[in-house]
C-alpha cells in the first residue's frame, strides 16, 4: 500500500497508480481529459458546511482537521477509500494550493495509520 498526494493541476505519471479526486468540486479550469483520475470520490471531501466555514485559513487549520476526522468517522466513503489503497498505490488528487493544509493531508494520514 502506497497513498501519494499531488495537486490536481500537476500531470498524471505512471507511478500514481490509481488517481483519485477527493475535492467536493471540480477543480477550476481542468478538463476531465487532462485531469486523468480513475475515481472522483467527492463523498468524502469536507462536508460543504465545514469546508466554507475553514475557507483555506490557515488559523483555523487545527479545528478544521478535528471536525473533518469527526466526520469521517461516520462516512462510508472513507472505508471506500481504504479498501481501494489496501490494493495497491492511489494518489489522492486535489485542487488546493496549500500543499500542507488541506483534506488529502488527513485522509493520507488516516491511511497510513490503519496500513
């Protein structure tokens, strides 16, 4: 099991194994041919509440991350997620441009704890 992260906006390689979008929304101005995912699992972003309440700040980061594991908990998507990175390498795709904050961070976190 291999969990990768990169920026939507980056190109696909052959070492990302599956690529998986776990934004809510669709990335701006990436068309589906040039994004090259196998997956949008947009069930396990954020919750729309919790992502416009965070809006990328970066003091609220900590709070933001205790929610979004909170509500991870009880979202089946997520135990989706897990079972398709016990098969092999997934790159987790997202938009944001805070590389460190943001919620591919958690969910690899999250994956490469429960191994």
């Amino acid at each position: 099991m291999s969990v990768k992260l990169k920026r939507a906006y980056e190109p696909a390689s052959r070492s990302d194994g599956e690529r998986i979008l776990v934004d809510r929304l669709w990335p701006r101005g990436l068309s589906k041919a040039r994004a090259s995912l196998d997956l949008w699992l947009k069930e396990v972003a954020p919750s729309t509440e919790l992502r416009q309440w965070f809006g990328h700040d970066p003091g609220k980061w900590p709070e933001f991350a205790k929610r979004y594991r909170a509500e991870l908990k009880a979202n089946p998507a997520f135990e989706q997620l897990r079972a398709l990175s016990r098969r092999g390498t997934v790159t987790l795709v997202y938009a944001a441009r805070d590389e460190l904050r943001n919620e591919a961070v958690i969910l690899k976190a999250l994956l490469d704890k429960s191994g």
